[in-house]
C-alpha cells in the first residue's frame, strides 16, 4: 500500500522518470486495441446493453435539469497520481453515454506527461457534447482535479450541470450498509461482484511503474477496472430510476429506505413521497413517520397529521409526535387541556427518570417550558371565566 507521503511525491510530474526511449507502451497499446490521437494520447471505445429502465423519462424527471434526457448525460470517472494538490494529474477518464439501443464508451489514456495538453483539448471536444455529467463523488475529486489541470494548462472547458451518484447512494442506502463505497454499492445493490479488480488506490503506483519501466504492465488491470466504474454508474441510474418510479419489479434484493426515498420524492414535489414515508412508517421506520407528519403539516392535512402523530405517541412512545400533538391543539384547535394532556405521559417520565433515551432530540428544558406555559395559559383562563 502506498504511503502519504510516497503518494504526495508519486504526485508530481516533475519528478517522474520521462517514458523511456525504448518504450514498448505504444505498440502494446495498439495491440490492445488502444488507437494514437496525438503524441501520448490514446483512445478506445466500445459498446454494452442498455440496462432497462435507464431511459425512463418518468423517474429522470426527478434528476435531470427540465430539459435534458439521459441521452445528454455522459458517464464518467477518472484515475489519477494521487489524491489531491496541484501536482496530481488525471492520466485516465473513462466516458460513457447512451446511444440509442446501446451504451456507448470510450477511455482516454495519456501515456505520459508532455501529452497532457492534447489529452485535456480531447476531453474538452468530447464533453461538449453533454449537458449533464454523471458520476461518482465527481463533485468533490474528479471535477476538482479536472478543473485544476484546465487552469494550468490554459485549457478552457466548462463543465455542466453535476449529477453525482454518491450522494443518492448515501441517501437511499446508507441506513442498509456498511458504506457506500462503488464497489459495495455494485455488489450489494446491483448485485456485480468485480473478479480480480484491482483496488483503486494502487492506480497511481501502477502508472508510475509503467512509465519507469517502458511497459504497459499492469496497466491493463486499470483499464478494466475504470470501465467497470463507468458502466457501473449506468446500471445505477437505472436502478435509481426504478426506484424513483416505484417499479418494485426493478428495485434491488436489498431493498431501498423508503423514507429516504419518500423525503427526496416530496423534495421533488412529487406527492407520491408521502406514500413511501406511510409505508415506510408502517414498516416501523419512525424517522419516516416524522417526516410525514412535518409533510401533512406543511400541507395543512390536519386531520391526517393528528392521527398520524397520535398513532406514534400511543404506539411508539414519540416524544416528538407528542409535542406537535401538543402544539397543535393549544394553536389550532385551542384547546389547552388537550395540549397538557398529549404531553402529561413524557413530563410525568421525565419526573420519574425513566424517559426513553431515544427521545433526545426533543430537549428536555423545552418539554417542561411548554408544560408549564399550557399551566399559565390555563390557571389565567380560570382566572378570567
């Protein structure tokens, strides 16, 4: 495994050993199927299947700007001398796209450092092509680096709107995993266990012992292993938009947090949110059914909410279904002994020191400062009859 600081070194191009004169890269990237653009650039593409449900204009509504297609997204990833700093170089990007019945990529492999320029002008002629750029945790490294090398190669390319997997991911699946990683999220999701891939963290180490030495040598692995990446982030769209379409026939063996789900749905303003976070609480998620409740509140639906937040007190001892049951008969329905009442169990726990650990989020100061502001409210109202 690689150091931090053989890392930080491995990272700048200045320091690496040029490729060698007698470099068998080129012949062996030709006899891979690799095709020489420029001096130190290569390019190839090929072709899979379509994954059902990628193209689905119904979820993709819920992801892409209003007037873009998954036909307008280009899938990409990258692979780098390091992990950050104004030294690390992008030497690989992997693209994809859909093309009518058929996917579609190409990768694009800069052999050595004095390429860089002609390698950057080919990625800049190629994403113009796109509107929408799909990735995973792009965002925050791949377009981060990309745009750093722009600057310093007086390349100008602007990059479009940013769709970046990672955070759906997180979203809809972190509460069922271990982590989000892509790989994880292939097997345990998309159900694709990788055979001898490579981890992504030797790349670096990897390119640098190609360039010392003249040949492709382990290249190869990257290569394959930066295609899996970007197919993988077209399989995941699709199963994304199944998702958001509510195909259960499409949804993965591991199931999906319908709360999350239902949460980004409504985000969306898409009413059929509300549905996932019922069914979600109905499965016991009760951070589902607070979200509804918030949903039917916003929605003024108070006879839905009332219900809903009187089934979690009863049912679930919901601290927090408590007080917006409280509040809302001292301010909707004013009815104060009503709101002391919905309250009463939990101040009464309180008191005795058994109030459930699990209802921290609702301040126990404030608890008894509502308690005791209902009491005023009430003894004035005796008071004044």
């Amino acid at each position: 495994m690689i150091t931090g600081s053989e890392l930080a070194e491995a990272s700048q191009p200045a320091a690496a050993a040029p490729l060698a004169e007698a470099s068998r890269v080129p012949e062996q990237l030709r006899a891979a199927g690799w095709r020489e653009i420029a001096p130190f650039v290569h390019v190839r593409g090929g072709e899979a299947a379509l994954p059902a449900r990628v193209t689905g204009a119904d979820a993709a509504s819920q992801l892409l700007p209003a007037d873009c297609r998954v036909g307008d997204c280009l899938f990409w990833d990258t692979e780098t001398t390091g992990l950050a700093g104004a030294g690390t170089v992008i030497f690989l990007v992997g693209c994809a796209w859909v093309d009518g019945p058929r996917v579609r990529f190409e990768q694009v492999f800069l052999a050595d450092f004095p390429g860089e320029q002609r390698f950057l002008e080919h990625l800049r002629d190629l994403f113009s092509r796109f509107q929408v750029f799909v990735s995973y945790n792009g965002k925050a490294f791949d377009s981060t680096i990309l745009k750093t090398r722009l600057v310093m190669s007086g390349v100008t390319m602007a990059l479009g709107y940013q769709l970046d997997l990672l955070y759906l991911a997180r979203r809809f699946w972190r509460r069922l995993l271990d982590n989000c990683r892509l790989t994880t999220i292939e097997e345990e999701v998309l159900g694709v266990s990788r055979s001898d891939d490579i981890p992504g963290w030797m790349a670096p180490e990897i390119y640098f012992d190609s360039l010392r030495r003249g040949v492709l040598g382990q290249l190869p692995a990257v290569f394959e292993h930066n295609e899996s990446d970007v197919l993988a982030l077209v399989r995941l769209l699709a199963v994304v938009n199944g998702v958001l379409a509510g195909d259960a026939d499409r949804e993965p063996a591991l199931g999906v947090d319908r709360g999350a789900v239902g949460s980004f749905l409504l985000q969306q303003g898409d009413r059929r949110g509300a549905g996932m976070l019922r069914q979600a609480y109905g499965t016991g998620d009760e951070d589902a059914g607070h979200l509804l409740g918030l949903h039917l509140k916003r929605a003024a639906d108070w006879r839905a909410a009332v219900a809903l937040w009187q089934d979690m007190a009863r049912a679930h001892g919901s601290l927090r279904a408590a007080v917006e049951l409280s509040k809302y008969y001292e301010h909707r329905a004013r009815d104060l002994q009503a709101a002391l009442t919905a309250i009463a169990p939990f101040v009464a726990a309180l008191g005795a020191g058994t109030a459930g650990a699990g209802e921290q989020s609702v301040d126990r100061d404030l608890l008894l400062h509502r308690e005791a502001r209902i009491r005023a409210k009430l003894r004035r109202s005796a008071q004044e009859r």
